[in-house]
C-alpha cells in the first residue's frame, strides 16, 4: 500500500481523498495556491505546499510543480481529484514517467474517451448503442448536408474535443446548417485548440443518466449503479441522486451491462463514468453519449447507496490489489439525494459570489452528509468553481431521502456571501420533482416559472438566525492561526508557515 498519497486538487474533494487517506493509514499532502493558504484542504492534510499563483496554469494545473513536490515529499502516488487534471493524459503519464503511480485510469484510456468521435468509433467496434450520427470529423459543408439528410433534422452539432456542452448546436433545419457548422469550428478551434466537428441525431429533452463503473487492473470490471443527473442549468448540474426514479431493475441491468462494455472496450481500470441519454420518447432507449475518466462531483449518492468507499476502492485498486467483491455482491439499497451548494447569488442570473464566509451553520443529523471544503472565516476566491459543499440526504426510499433534506435545508446557515440554498428548498416542494418528472429542460422550467414566494424564510426564523449571528460574531477566531501539534520535520514545516505569512 502506498505511505504518502499527493492530493492535486482543493476544496471539497481534497478534503474527501485525504479522509479516505487517513483511514487506510496512508499520509496526505495537499498541494495549494497563494489564495489558498488557509484552506480547509490545507489545514486538513499531514502535510502541505504552496505551488504557486491563484490562476490555475500557475498552481493546480501546472504539472511541472506538481511533480516537483511529489517528489519532494517523498509521495508514491497522486490523486487529481476532478476538474484541474484530472482527465489530463499527458498528466497520467507524466505521473508514470516520474515513478508515482496516478489514481485513476491510464493515459491510454483517457485518450480515447478524450476525442468524442475516436470514443464513437470504438464503441461502435464494441457494440454499444450510441446517438445515430457520424463518427468522424466533418469535412465539408456537402458532407454535413448528406448525413443530416440521413438521419433527419433536428440534429446536432458537437466538437470532438469537447464534453460539457462546449461548441454544441442545436440545427433545426438545413437552411440554419452552415452558419452553425462555421461557428461550431470556430468555437472548438477556440476553446480546445481543435475544429474537428461531427454530427449526431439530437435527441429533444433527454435524461442524463450515467452509470459509475469500478475496474481493477486485473481485469475486473463491476457497476455500481446509475445516477439521475437531469437536473441541471446550462451544463452545470446542481442536484444528483441514486438510483434514478426511471430505472427499474431491467433497465439498470442492461445499462450496467454496457457500461462494463464500454470500460473494457478502454482497457479501463479505476473509477470512472459513463454517460448516457436517455430518450423521452422512447424511455427504454438509452445511448452512451462519452465516458468520464475521473471520480465526479457526485459519487456520494453511489457511496450512500451502495455503502462503499470510491476514494477507497480508487486506492486499492492503485495499489495493485483485486476489486475484494463481484457483480452479484452488489446491492442497491435506499435512496440518496445530492445538493451543490454553489457560491452565487440566485436573484442575479446564478453569478459568482465569492468573498469571505462570516458566519456558518451547518445540518447534520439522520441521513446527512455534508462534503464541505470551507469554514467560517474562510474567504472563498474567485479564482475557481463556486462550489463550497455537497449537501447529500439519504434514507430507506426516495421520498425519506426529500423529507430530510427538506428538514436539513434551513438548519444550513451562510452568512457574508450569497448561495443557491433556497433554490433546493424550491425543487423539493415541486410536484414535478416529487413525482420523478425530470429531464435536462426541468430546471430552466422551474426558474422560468413565477417565484410563489414559499422560499422565502419566515420571520421567526430569520430572528433566530440574526440572533445567532451577534452571539458568535465576537467570537470568530482565525481558524488557520492554529497549527498541528504533531512533530513534523523542518522543511514540512516551513512550507506551510511560509503559506501563513
Ligand atoms: C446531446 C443532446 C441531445 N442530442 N446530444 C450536453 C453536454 C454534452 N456532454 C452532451 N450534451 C447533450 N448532447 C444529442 N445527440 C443534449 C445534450 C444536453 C445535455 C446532456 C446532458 C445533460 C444536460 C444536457 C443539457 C442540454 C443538452
């Protein structure tokens, strides 16, 4: 087993590697920028480095620096946690180049996923039903013309370096196809360096819904289920939950069944995930739409309802041992909810509000979770995603799961910067969502809908809140101010004094 495991990644889900870290007796060393110093990832872990300036390429995104402490410190492996790079090939085999084992798939398989039309024509090898359309770049207006004939308008247009929505166009008819196949050039030329366009059959409000796969590298490969991700607004998602109120047992089977199929397919070993839509039209109709090659944002309700550890099994499954279960040792049971609690302010279009957390006031008890990589005292930069925490509620079914969150939404208190909370207690209460009734149009039609004013808090609780807030705002010590008691050697030490300053 590894002794030392380097965490490329802040926040969150910093915070979460370095809990399953500390449970396997493995030591964490964070790494941080100048504006994270204080930070809960910081604070948390046995050992921590300043890497650089706030921006990104400088500091969580600089491989060179990254490499450099992981040697430094003596780490024998690297988790990148998501986002920054983590679905970085050129990261992955770095990492090998320099003799520390990356937590997370080969380079190999990252590049295939990486290119949306490589991935389409080895899935099509492989068999897996995917979205009608080309598996190769476009490279006429002619062409594009002929193939959208073929499988009908409306159809959509996507760049092959894409994922997430970035360099997509929706074209309705053949009239509208040639500006659209211009500009869709130009923004993946733009945004990754790479023009390659392809067209698919576009599928009207679909449901996302992916399926976690679990592969060691000895040729196992598992699913552990799938996860309703519907719910999101301009391709950020905001609430997840498992299982999916659509997939009955069948489905789930048969998704999960090509799910492994696709992860084989990729020589696909660690956690990852793959994607699917689904159409409304025809619910039993599923399609891979990409796989991703990292742990995501919501694999808390795979954890909850299946009771295992991902960050865990990542590790092991590193370190070179065996998946310790099969298939058929695989239970789904109850219900489990997540929330993004973002930093911005909901009455101005979801814009970023980073600033300092003056006061905190978090819900625990019964069926919640909560993944949080900030405190009170805590400024939040700009300099990243918004993301403060994950609220996650779960129970014995679904409507448990909505009962408690519903019950642990208001003892959820931020004060200094504005956050989405009240959307959720919105989403909740929505009869829509209380019946399943969700597809990726489900929240622009909810925020479309007149505010009814009942998530606006009453005044007793407001009281009890303001109350509260003058009772501890004396109080608000500089949590970073304290320091670990744990001899640590000198240079350790230094690196995070230095951060201090
Ligand atoms: C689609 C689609 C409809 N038809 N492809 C958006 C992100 C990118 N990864 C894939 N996306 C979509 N691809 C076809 N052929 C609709 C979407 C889409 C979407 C997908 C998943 C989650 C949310 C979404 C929101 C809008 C559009």
């Amino acid at each position: 087993m590894f002794k030392k495991i380097l965490i490329a990644n802040r926040g969150e889900i910093a915070v979460r590697v370095i809990r399953s870290c500390r449970e396997l007796g493995i030591l964490s060393a964070a790494v941080y920028s100048d504006v994270d110093r204080a930070g809960l990832h910081v604070l948390s872990a046995d050992e921590a480095y300043c890497i650089g300036a706030a921006a990104a390429a400088e500091s969580y995104l600089n491989i060179d620096k990254i490499l450099a402490v992981a040697k430094r410190c003596g780490a024998d492996a690297i988790h990148p946690g998501y986002g920054f790079l983590s679905e970085n090939a050129k990261f992955a085999q770095a990492c090998t180049d320099a003799g520390v084992k990356f937590i997370g798939p080969s380079a190999a398989s990252m590049e295939m996923m990486g290119s949306k039309t490589r991935a389409r024509q080895e899935m099509e090898k492989a068999g897996v039903p995917f979205v009608p359309g080309t598996s190769h770049g476009l490279e006429s207006i002619q062409q594009a013309r002929e193939v959208a004939e073929n499988i009908g308008y409306p159809v959509m247009l996507k760049a092959a370096a894409g994922g997430g929505g970035k360099g997509m166009r929706l074209v309705g008819s053949a009239q509208a196809l040639q500006a659209a196949l211009e500009a869709a050039q130009s923004e993946a030329q733009r945004a990754f360096g790479d023009g390659e366009v392809y067209l698919e059959k576009a599928i009207l409000n679909p449901r996302h819904i992916e399926m976690q796969v679990l592969a060691d590298e000895h040729g196992n490969t598992v699913y552990l289920g799938e996860r309703e991700c519907s719910i999101q607004r301009r391709h950020q998602k905001v609430m997840e939950e498992a299982p999916s109120p659509l997939v009955d047992a069948e489905m789930r089977r048969r998704m999960g069944e090509v799910a492994v199929r696709v992860a084989q397919a990729a020589h696909y070993h660690n956690a990852g995930t793959v994607e699917f839509l689904v159409d409304p039209n025809l619910e039993q109709n599923f399609y891979f739409l990409e796989m991703n090659t990292r742990l995501q944002v919501e694999h808390p309700v795979t954890e909850l309802v299946t009771g295992l550890d991902l960050v865990e099994l990542q590790i092991r499954i590193a370190a070179g041992e065996r998946l310790p279960f099969a298939q058929k040792d695989i239970r789904i049971r109850g219900h489990a909810i997540e929330c993004r609690i973002y930093a911005e302010d909901a009455d101005n279009n979801f814009f970023p509000s980073p600033g300092k957390i003056e006061m905190l006031m978090t819900p625990a008890g019964p069926g919640i979770r909560l993944d949080s990589g900030v405190y009170a005292g805590w400024t939040v930069p700009i300099d990243y995603d918004p993301l403060l925490a994950k609220l996650i509620g779960c129970g014995q079914d679904r409507r448990q799961a909505i009962a408690r969150l519903t019950r642990a939404l208001p003892e959820y208190f931020v004060a200094g910067i504005k956050t989405n909370l009240g959307l959720f207690r919105r989403i909740l209460a929505d009869g829509d969502f209380q019946s399943g009734k969700i597809d990726t149009g489900y929240l622009d039609r909810l925020l479309a809908a007149k505010a009814d004013g009942k998530d606006v808090g009453d005044g007793k609780s407001i009281a009890a809140i303001a109350a509260a807030v003058f009772s501890v705002l004396d109080s608000t010590a500089n949590p970073a101010a304290s320091k670990p008691a744990a001899a640590e050697s000198g240079w350790k030490k230094a690196a995070r004094t230095e951060g201090l300053m």
